[in-house]
C-alpha cells in the first residue's frame, strides 16, 4: 500500500497502484468527515454503507480492509460505467486498459450500493 493515511499522501513507487490507493484515499477522506460531527447525513450515511461492507464498526480502517477497498474500487474502474458525463472518458480508458490486460473483475465486485457510494465520491469531485 503506497497510501499513508496519517500524512494523506500516495507514494509512487515501482510497486504502486495510484488508481487503487486513490479509492482507498478517497474512503478514508470519506470516514474522516463522517465521522467528524458535522457531516451532512448523506455522508454519514454513505460511510454507513462502506462500514457494513468492510465490517469494521466504529474502528479504523485495517490493512486487509484497504486491500478490499482497492479491490472493489479497481473492479469498479474495470467496469466502465463512469458517474458524470465528464468523467466516462477516463472510465472508458480504464476499462480498455483493465480489459487489455485481461483483468476479471467479476470476483472483486463490490455491491450495489458500495458503487452507488464511489459514484458519489467521484461526481462531487469532478
């Protein structure tokens, strides 16, 4: 994992996936703020949903837990179906390239809902 969660940074390195620690970034962003006090519901509630995927009630986010993230959040790129209209270029290029090199997300697939949160997490930022 070549995401720091303390500083909030991503490392390249030879062994790194930025695709993949950035949704591990992005759920830990989304944990920290909804469980700040101040979050609007839909975040609490969208951490709610991550919380019940990952199983881990009220704690920190594990390093076996990241690893599903990053899972979840590569299938979810495989899949090619982008949240805004201007970012299905990029999901396109994904998919082609996850497809290239004979990835199979069927396995890392995260649910419905799980997806329906990514989604949230990229339109608002994009």
């Amino acid at each position: 994992m070549a995401f720091d969660k303390d500083t909030n940074t991503i490392t390249l390195g030879e062994n790194s996936d930025f695709l993949v620690d950035s949704g591990v970034f992005f759920i830990h962003m989304l944990r920290k703020t909804a469980l700040a006090g101040d979050a609007p519901a839909g975040q609490l509630e969208d951490w709610q949903v991550i919380e019940k995927w990952l199983g881990c009630k009220g704690g920190n986010i594990t390093p076996v837990e990241e690893e599903k993230i990053g899972k979840g959040w590569k299938a979810y790129l495989a899949i090619g179906l982008a949240p805004s209209l201007k970012l299905q270029e990029a999901f396109d290029f994904y998919e082609k390239q996850y497809k290239e090199a004979d990835y199979s997300f069927k396995e890392d697939k995260p649910p419905t809902e799980v997806m329906d949160v990514f989604d949230r997490l990229l339109a608002f930022s994009a």
